[in-house]
C-alpha cells in the first residue's frame, strides 16, 4: 500500500459524517491507528484497507484507484514453464481422483 492514499479514508470518513471513534468502533480498529493512517504516519495493511472501505461504503478498486495502484506484470501474465508451456502445472492425464470416505 502507499502513503500517497492516506486521504482517501478521511475524505470519505467526513463525507458521510463519521467521527473516528465512530470509524473505530465500526471497523475494530484503534481510533490511534486511524487517526495515523489518516494522517500519513502510518500504511495500512490490506486487512485494515479492506475493512475501512467496508465500513465507509466504498469499493476497494475505488482505493486502488486513488493511489494509482497498477499490478506487476509478473502478477497479470503467467511464467513460461521451463518447456515453452505457459501456465501453471496440468493434471496428468491418467490421475483419477478417488472419492473421500465418510
């Protein structure tokens, strides 16, 4: 996460008029760790990232977008497999999978 979006969550918590403590309580996050990341001393994880657009009612891409978060290549196009193959690993073709006994 950056740092760059710390005004993301104040700019929304005001607009739909939640005090800290209110934030907070909703969230389960510390009124401390709020008010840090609000004010840039502190990144927040992706849990807290996750559960602040939750309790403000906006999407995450919506964060994602604020602070221009594009994925790494790496993460949108798949590995060659050392054979020219692209992907991850295949099922082989004589694998059968056996039922779970109760």
């Amino acid at each position: 996460m950056s740092l760059a979006g710390y005004e993301f969550f104040r700019t929304n918590r005001e607009a739909r008029g939640y005090t800290l403590r209110e934030l907070a309580e909703n969230t389960g996050i510390s009124f401390k760790c709020i008010h840090d990341i609000e004010v840039g001393r502190k990144e927040p994880s992706f849990t807290k990232v996750i559960a602040l657009c939750d309790a403000l009612g906006v999407s995450i891409h919506s964060y994602l977008k604020y602070i221009n978060y594009s994925a790494p290549k790496s993460v949108l196009k798949p590995k060659k497999a050392k054979n020219g193959a692209r992907g991850g690993t295949r099922t082989p073709t004589h694998f059968h999978p056996q039922p779970v006994a109760a």
